[in-house]
C-alpha cells in the first residue's frame, strides 16, 4: 500500500566517511516500509546510466550535480521522494539543485575529518594521504561544509538509527510523510 | 485530481518531421486532463539538464537514449508517465529502453521521407541536402524503422487528432489510463 507524498528531495551532503549511504539505506528501508515512492541516488546508481563519462575534476563533479538534479527534479515534482547521497562539496550546487527541486531538504551528515579518515572504510583516505588519488574532497580538494542546512546530523555522536530517528521527526514535523502513532 | 495509473512510457519515434512533437504536445495536453501524472522528454526538455555535452555521432545519439532511458526508467516504475520523442534511429538503442522501462510501447510515427521533407519545418532537410548539416537522418544517415512497433501511426494519413484518438485508445485497451465513458 503506497501513500500519497507531495515528493521532497533528502539531499545528504558530506565528507566521504561520514555515513552518507549508510543513512541513506537505513532510511530507504524505513520509508518503503510506510509506503513512501522513493528512488535513492548515489554515485554507484547513477553512474551507468547517467554519469560514466565524468571524473572528479570541479567541472565533472558539477556537471555530475547538474545531471542528478534533473532526475531529482522530475521525481520530486511527480511526488516521488529522493534520497540522494553525494558528497557535493560545493555549496552553488547544492543550491543549484535547492532551486530546481521540490521540497529540497540539505542534510548535513556531519563527522570531523579526523574520524572519517579513521574510519577510512574504502581505503581512500590512505590513498589521498599516499598521492595515489587526486582532487580528494576533504584531503587536496575543498569542502564547503553547508551553513544553514534543513537538517544537521553528527554521525559521530549518535547512532545511526538515532540519526535515521532524527531525520523522519524532521520530515514528519514538514508533513511530508504522515507521523507513526505508536 | 490526479488518477493511479500503473507508469508507461509511450516512444515515440520517427524521422524529424514526421509530427513527433506535434503529437506528444497534443498527448500531454489530453493525458493531464484526464489526471495522468506524466513527463514529457524530447531534445528540447533534456538538453540542458542532461545531454547538452553531446552532438549527433552515433556514440553521442546513444549516450543520449541512454541517459533519457535512465530518467523514464525512473519515472516509470514510480507511476509516472513518460511521453518520449526522440528520431531515435537505431532499433538497437529501442530495444535497450524497452528493457530499461516499465510499460514500454514504440510508437512508431510514419511519415514518408518525402513527406516530411516537403513539411521540412525547421529548414533543416535543405541544409542537409546542401551538406551543410551532416549525420542527419534519412539523408546521410540511417534510419532503422520499427518492426514490431506496438502503436503505428500514419501521420501522412490521419489528422493529429485522429492520430492523438489512437494512441489514447490503444493506452485504454491496455488499461494504462481509465476509458474515458461518453
């Protein structure tokens, strides 16, 4: 059973290692299970079909945005919900998307630098260190952490499922998907 | 007041000229009247968003099936409606959308070349026959028209709403949208 939603857009902005997909997929699970039309949209499913032609020069990653927001924009407005996970590290784009979609909620996940690379679960944070990877967000390449985000999660703080908590309380208070009476 | 209806994409597909824009204009207006969540997707609402790095070599023409069949593939299994023109030549790149989407119909909309080169509305057939345009369809390139389109419509035969009349009937048959009861 599938409920009616006016489709938002849950845009997860951070360093790589800050919990970004691991959020995104707990949330996905919980907001299928209320019956909320979602699509989740990160780097691994969109990359072939949309985006296998870009890199990670400012140009790609920004032309890599744009092409996102364009998917996010025709599901928001068709009141399908987005849960899209990119580390976006500029803050233009994100209001470039902000502006094109409906319902665009910024979800800051946020955890010190240091404890990304410490977690380092993809072994990129040594490779940045090393040189073996370029233009790596947070290390060679800039991070312009949001100022005035709808939703300010710290991963390092709290657990996921009190961060996944943080988020529905956040979208329930919009009504953007009903409250669960207990 | 909008209808549930189960997500379609109606391609439409054929030589410049043959009337797909004119149709899928008069689709959309027909179809929103009647409650159907939908999208229209042609050269001119995608470029800017998602194809405007690519020109018309046969690489660039499929990425840009691909990246367009990667949005209609979205929107469709979430219950939105996809009205796609596109000349869209090559059977191969069809097929791989028809693969992609839920409730796929070709729609193949027929004009003889001759015809649609007399219509010749933006003037390009002239400057391709001149050589100042290259790579255009049913000149200098090819055309691989649809064999076993589920929807053939003879726009040199039948006015636009004749031809809009059956495409909403064949929709109705398959019960995509409600009968419309005089």
């Amino acid at each position: 059973m599938m409920i009616e939603h006016p489709g938002f857009v849950l845009w997860m902005t951070g360093l790589s290692g800050a919990g970004k997909t691991t959020l995104a997929l707990a949330l996905e699970k919980e907001l299928r299970a209320r019956g909320v039309r979602l699509e989740r949209l990160d780097g691994d499913t969109v990359r072939e079909g949309l985006t296998r032609d870009l890199g990670f020069s400012k140009e790609d990653r920004d032309k890599n945005i744009e092409r996102v927001s364009f998917v996010a924009k025709l599901l928001s407005r068709n009141h399908v919900a987005v849960i899209a996970s990119f580390i976006s590290p500029y803050a233009a784009m994100r209001e470039f998307v902000r502006k094109e979609t409906t319902n665009f909620l910024e979800v800051y996940v946020d955890a010190p630098l240091e404890e990304c690379e410490r977690r380092d679960v993809k072994g990129w944070y040594a490779k940045a260190r090393a040189g073996q990877v370029k233009n790596f967000t947070g290390i060679d390449d800039p991070y312009e952490a949001p100022e005035n985000a709808e939703i300010h999660i710290r991963t390092d703080l709290y657990s996921i499922d009190e961060c996944v908590a943080q988020i529905l309380e956040s979208l329930e208070e919009r009504q953007f998907i009903p409250a669960v009476t207990a």
